[in-house]
C-alpha cells in the first residue's frame, strides 16, 4: 500500500500492451515517464486511467478509473487462527495463573485499560471474579498478632495459634511476600474482621449515648433542668441503631438553650 503499488499498475499494464517484463520497484525500476509514454503509444490515457460503463445500465461512470495488473499475495492473518476461548486450562507452576497464548491454550487476559474500565463502571463483583476468582485466588493463614504468614496452623514468631486468621489473596501476592521473607523483609499484614468493623462502629455510637446521657445528668444537677421529656429522650435507646433521632436533636436544642440562658444565673441552691 505504498507508492510502489502504483508504479507496479501502470509497468505492469504497459508491459502486457508490449510484451515485456517490467520493473515496478520504486526508485530504482523503470521510469514512470517511460512507461507513462508506452501507455500513449498504445492507446491508453498517459495516467493509467480508463473510461468505463456501468454493466447494469450501459450508461458511462463519471469519472475515470485508475486500474492496472498487480501483483497479490494471500492474506496471512486468517479468522479462523485467531479465533480463541477456554473456560479451564492450564497454569504456570511458578504463579499459578493461566498460561499465556493461544498456542499454549492460555487465558484470556485482562489488562491495565480493561481494568479501568472496570472500575469506571464500577463492577466490583466482577473484577474480584476475573482478577481473583479465575486467576490465582488461594487460602493463607496469618497471624492476627505478628501480621507474618503462617504454616501448619502455628506462629513459629508468636510461639502460639490463637491468633491466626484464613484470609484470601492472589497466589503472585503471597509469592511477593514470600519472596521477601527470603531477602530478610519482614512483610506483616493487618487483618480486620467485617465484625470487628461493625463492632467498632456500634461501640462509637454507644458512646456518644453515653456522653449525651451524662451530660444531661450534669445539667439536671447543676441548673436542676426538672423537663422529664428532656431526660427521656436523651435516656431511651433507639433499638434502630440510630441515636441521633428528630425527638433527640429537638432535645438536644432545649438543652443547650437552657444551658446558655442560665449559664451566668445558676439556680440558688436552698
């Protein structure tokens, strides 16, 4: 698809008019002036164009058609070799991910741009499942204490195995961490429960209850706040969860207003 290809039309057109081989390589074959010239002698336009009609209608076409002999080779790049799926197959022994190429029934690969894509619309689910999941997911066991990976359900660093978790990670991260392990790194991982998660968050609320509850009892004794609504709804647990209800910021308002309003006139004591 170079100039060559045009230079090899109109050789080859006028080597068939004369009976001759040509040479249609570019810059170093036959000139196209020479050529162009053979092309006038025998009739033809000088620029290798000609004048065609439409087969269906008999009418002529427009414009004029650049056309020539050349010279083809088959196409290489066939469908049917490229073509390519596997649900299982086999993985390399060292990473234990699947083998790459079509040749050695290798997996398809998500790369770097698919992975963004991904993330961009946001399929978490499916990202754990191609990257995880279909890739090199295996079982560690680390110690929740020393945060090293463990063997034999045993803490050879803790001397003890009442700390260790199951965890599930890419087998190649393993490799990396054992692989340092080796060059005298110590690679330590935090593990945290879902539930010790959720635990931490209900402990935050439960006191911010209490600091409300306190509160509240010091402005009872210290300006004698007598509201009974004021205290039932700072002392009444929410079973949603959810400590900070309307009834309970409506309270909290009262609250603070009065404390402001007799911050500097305390109640006499008798």
């Amino acid at each position: 698809m170079t100039v060559g290809k045009i230079i090899e039309l109109l050789t080859g057109k006028a080597g068939i008019l004369h009976g001759e081989i040509k040479d249609g390589t570019a810059f170093s074959g036959d000139r196209v002036d020479d050529v162009c010239n053979l092309l006038r002698q025998s009739g033809y336009s000088y620029n290798g164009k000609d004048y065609l009609t439409n087969g269906i209608t008999g009418e002529p076409l427009e414009a004029y058609i650049f056309m020539g002999p050349v010279f083809y080779q088959k196409l290489k790049h066939m469908v049917a070799d490229k073509m390519h799926a596997r649900s299982r197959g086999p993985v390399t022994v060292l990473t234990r991910q699947p083998t790459e190429g079509r040749s050695r029934d290798g997996g398809l690969r998500i790369g770097e741009m698919e992975k963004d894509c991904f993330i961009a619309h946001g399929t978490s689910h499916l990202l754990y499942e191609r990257l995880m999941v279909s890739g090199d997911i295996c079982d560690v066991v680390i110690c929740g204490q020393c945060g090293l990976i463990q063997f034999d359900k045993w803490c050879q660093y803790c001397r003890s195995a009442n700390h260790l978790r199951a965890v599930k990670m890419p087998y190649a991260c393993k490799l990396m961490f054992q692989e340092l392990m080796s060059m005298n790194i110590s690679a330590r991982l935090s593990v945290v429960s879902i539930l010790f998660i959720a635990f931490e968050k209900k402990k935050k609320i439960f006191f911010v209850q209490l600091t409300i509850t306190l509160l509240t009892l010091f402005l009872y004794a210290r300006f004698g706040v007598t509201s009974s609504s004021i205290l039932n709804g700072l002392l009444v647990k929410n079973c949603s969860g959810t400590w900070f209800s309307n009834k309970l910021f409506q309270n909290l308002k009262l609250i603070i207003k009065f404390t402001l309003k007799n911050k500097h006139n305390p109640t006499k004591k008798k």
